[in-house]
C-alpha cells in the first residue's frame, strides 16, 4: 500500500495537502512548517521522502497509531488526530474539511485511514507514505 502526501498550501503557521490511498484521494493532511533552515523542535514539518508506516501503541495517545519509521532528524512521527499546527509536534494530522491553518473532522479521516493500514498489514503488505 501507498499512501502519497502531496503538500500544497504553505503558510507561516502550517502546511496543508492531500493523502491519498493507491492514488485514490482519502483526506485532507496539515502538519507544521516546511522549513529550510535548521529544525525547530516542534514546529517544523518532516523531510519530503518515502517511509516505512507501521502500526504500534502511543505512549502520548494511549492508543494504536500509524507511526512513519526511520525520519531523519525526527522520532515518534505518527499520523493522528488534530486540527492545528499546534497539535502536530512534526506529526501528520488528517481531516475531512480544511480552512486556512485548520483542518476538520480528523478523527472521522484518522478512523478510515487507520482502518485501511491496519488491513494492508494484516494482508502483509508493505506500507509506505511519499510525501512531497
């Protein structure tokens, strides 16, 4: 399974884009700011590239999260539930509707994407995001 990210509304408190499922649009995505320069710990959106996406219990969430592995520079990027940049810490945050700097109904985008991971592995297939 590929989940593609294909950010593309950037401003100066979040980046917005589009996930899709095998090519197929799921939801909308925001995370933090695409940055340049050095890493602000917190506040700044992951590298574009491919990762590996698991599923494992979150010790913040308390609850079983898609987690992307190997981000260089980063760790515990998990793809969850939120509506602002400041609930990402570096993490993706999925939602059905979006504004500026906001995205809605996430734990409603979080329960159909979860859904489709967990029975892509439970078929052993290898899941993957590109984002870009």
């Amino acid at each position: 399974m590929l989940l593609t990210l294909k950010r593309h509304t950037l401003t100066e408190k979040s980046t917005i884009g589009d996930l899709s499922i095998d090519g197929v649009w799921e939801c909308f995505t925001l995370e933090d700011v695409v940055r340049t320069g050095p890493k602000v710990a917190g506040k700044t959106a992951i590298p574009a590239g491919r990762y590996v996406v698991v599923i494992t219990m979150s010790s913040r969430f308390k609850k079983m999260l898609p987690l992307l592995l190997n981000v260089p520079g980063f760790t515990g990027i998990r793809i969850h539930a939120g509506n602002i940049a400041e609930h990402t810490e570096g993490c993706i945050l999925v939602g059905v509707t979006k504004k500026e700097d906001f995205i809605g109904q996430s734990k409603v985008a979080l329960a159909m994407v979860l859904d489709k991971i967990q029975d892509a592995l439970i078929d052993k297939e290898t899941v993957e995001i590109e984002i870009s």
